[in-house]
C-alpha cells in the first residue's frame, strides 16, 4: 500500500464511522452548535455568567464526545506502544501526509470559511454569519476531526484483539 492511500485510509475510515454512528456524534455535537449560534449571534444580550456556564457545558460536551467515538472505534482493538512505535518508523511519509490533510482541513474551514468568508460581508452581518458557521462546523468539521483523531490512534497503535477462547462447559456424564 502506497503512503498515500495509507494516508488516506484514516479519513475514509473517519467518514465510514461518522455516518455509522451519526445520532451520537452529531447529537453531541449539537450542543456546541446551539450553544455557539445563540452566544454568537446575541452576545451582547447574554449575561456573562451565562455564557461562561454554556461554555463550560459545550466542554463537557465536547469530552463525551471523544468518549463516545474512542469506546466505539476501539471495540476489539488493543493498542500497544511497541505498535505505534513501529508504525511510526515504517510510515514517517503517510503520517506526514495526514499532518498536511489536516492542515487543508484548518485552512479551508478554519481561516477560509469562517474567517475569509466574514471578511466578504458587511460588517453588521459578521455576527450572524459567525454563528451560522459555527453551528455548522460542530457537528460536521470538528466533530469529524474528533473521529478523525481517534482514526488516527487507531492506525497508530492498534492490534486487533483476539477472541478469548471459548470455555468448555462440562457436559452431562
């Protein structure tokens, strides 16, 4: 396999695992989504206790999310240090490459989308166009970064775990 398609592989994977476990990762995401559009969209109306609160529920948020896709994605995978040790000495290239993926990523939706895209608009509709974007970027690019991640440890350091063999139960004699 090229360094390249090992590359992408994680992503491909990322994608497949986000639209098989989609209620989860996306219904968690929503809670940053909300949370940003309405802190967004009416800062100046929302006292500051408020907002700090809903900040630190989006966090918690956020953490069961990585909970949720890492139990999930490492049902059956067991990683081992000397694994991504390996890994790493074989595939400097493909991880490189996953490196630049991720950097495409930021910079299209990071500081084209979000920050380019404003700069475009008159300025009384940045508000507005800030918090549809991050609403939108919750439960799409950061969550699919967070499995994307997960993706990537998993590749790194993960050996399939072998059944436990089956015991015996003793029959009638």
């Amino acid at each position: 396999m090229s360094e390249w398609r090992l590359a992408l592989s994680v992503p491909r994977w990322a994608a497949r695992f986000f639209v098989r476990h989609w209620k989860p990762v996306v219904g968690l995401s929503l809670v940053g989504s909300i949370q940003r559009f309405v802190v967004v969209n009416w800062s100046g109306e929302i006292p500051d206790a408020v907002a700090s609160a809903s900040e630190v529920v989006v966090a918690l948020a956020r953490i069961a999310l990585v909970v949720v896709v890492w139990r999930t994605a490492m049902r059956g995978v067991r990683l081992r240090w000397s694994t991504a040790r390996g890994f790493v000495s074989r595939h400097p290239v493909s991880l490189a490459y996953q490196g630049l993926l991720l950097c495409a990523a930021f910079l299209l939706f990071d500081v084209a989308v979000e920050r380019g895209g404003a700069a475009l608009l008159p300025p009384a509709w940045g508000p507005t166009y800030l918090a549809v974007v991050l609403m939108v970027k919750n439960p799409t690019v950061i969550a699919f970064t967070v499995v994307w991640w997960v993706g990537l440890i998993r590749q790194l350091g993960g050996t399939a775990r072998q059944p436990a063999a089956p015991t015996r139960r003793p029959g009638p004699a």
